[in-house]
C-alpha cells in the first residue's frame, strides 16, 4: 500500500519540478521592470513556490503594490521574510521597512533594525543609511554616534548623497577620539566587504 503513494509523491514532486523549471526568473523580473505583472508573476510565483529567494522578493513586490494582484501587507510580508531568511538583502530591507511601520505586521523597531543590519552588512546602500540613522536617533537599538559616523561613512562612500548630511552632523557630535574610532571601522568595513565580495 506504501508503494502507490510513493508514487503519486514522486510524481507530485516531479510535477512541481517541471512547473519551476518552465518559469522564468530573469523573464519574471524584467516583466515587472517594464510594468507587466501579469507576467510577473505567472514567472516568479513558480519559482517563488520552488524556494527561490529572487522570486520570493519579486512576488512580495507585486503584493506589497498591489501590482497585478490585490496589495496585501500580510502576504507581501511572508514573501519578503521567505526571501530574507534566504539572505537577499533588498528583502531584509523591505522586511525591515513593513516591521518597523506595523505593515502586515505588529511595530518593531527591534526587530526592523535587526534585519537593517543584515541587509546593511550585505552592502545594501538604503540600508545602511538607515541602520546609521537608527544609531544617531536609538531607533530600535541604544544610540551610538560612533557607529552611526561608520554607517553614514559607508552609504556615502556607496553613493549615498544624502548619507553625507548625516556624516557632518554626527561628526560635529564625536570627540577628535571618536572620530577617529569611526573612520577607522568605517574604513576597515569597507576593506572587509571589497575582500567578501570584490565589489
């Protein structure tokens, strides 16, 4: 009796298998830069089943948007969590945001800066900006100006134009000792992720 239902579970797992591998990951994601969620997601939600993290953070996209299906913080949610656990880092940032704002979800700004710095510590610019502004304000962790000049020193060096604000005010903040503390993580965090990722 075991045999038959062995057999309609490989066929199911075989079926799921060939439904994923059909989809389209870059097809899915392009679809959805050039507004066509329908085909968005007729290519992600496969994948997104499959285990995909880039899929998961594309359907919890379309939901959160409401782009070609209802919005739905809930469901947008479990998208986004699915694909941060994973260690996509734009999904630990939106994991981040819908926490910190009670989206689908209760507030908490623990949690929120929790995943701010491990999306943050993967190079993800908004990230870090706001993993430097949570420093200067204490938002979901005790404030740390040094910690904050380090995060600030990074966004900007990423690019981050407006990161440079926040840099001066904090600097005017600091001790000559703590700045130098600062730019010194800032400057060693740098070196470490170019040594991770040569980027």
């Amino acid at each position: 009796m075991r045999y038959p239902i062995r057999i309609v579970s490989s066929l199911a797992s075989l079926v799921i298998a060939s439904v994923a591998w059909s989809a389209d990951l870059q097809k899915g994601l392009a679809a959805y830069d050039v507004g066509d969620y329908e085909t968005s997601l007729a290519e992600c939600q496969p994948l997104a089943d499959a285990g995909d993290a880039a899929a998961q953070f594309c359907v919890g996209r379309l939901y959160a948007n409401g782009f070609g299906v209802p919005m739905d913080d809930a469901v947008a949610l479990r998208w986004y969590g699915a694909a941060a656990a994973q260690g996509h880092a734009e999904a630990q940032f939106n994991l981040a945001v819908f926490t910190e704002n009670g989206w689908g979800v209760a507030m908490d700004s623990l949690e929120a800066a929790k995943w701010y710095r491990l999306s943050a510590e993967q190079g993800f610019l908004q990230a870090q900006s706001t993993l430097a502004k949570n420093y200067q304000f204490g938002r979901g962790v005790d404030p740390d100006l040094v910690e904050a000049y380090k995060w600030y020193a990074i966004a900007a060096q990423g690019g981050d134009y407006a990161a440079q604000t926040g840099l001066d005010e904090v600097a005017a903040a600091l001790s000559p000792e703590q700045l130098a503390k600062a730019q010194q993580d800032a400057q060693q965090w740098l070196a470490d992720h170019v040594a991770r990722t040569g980027q």
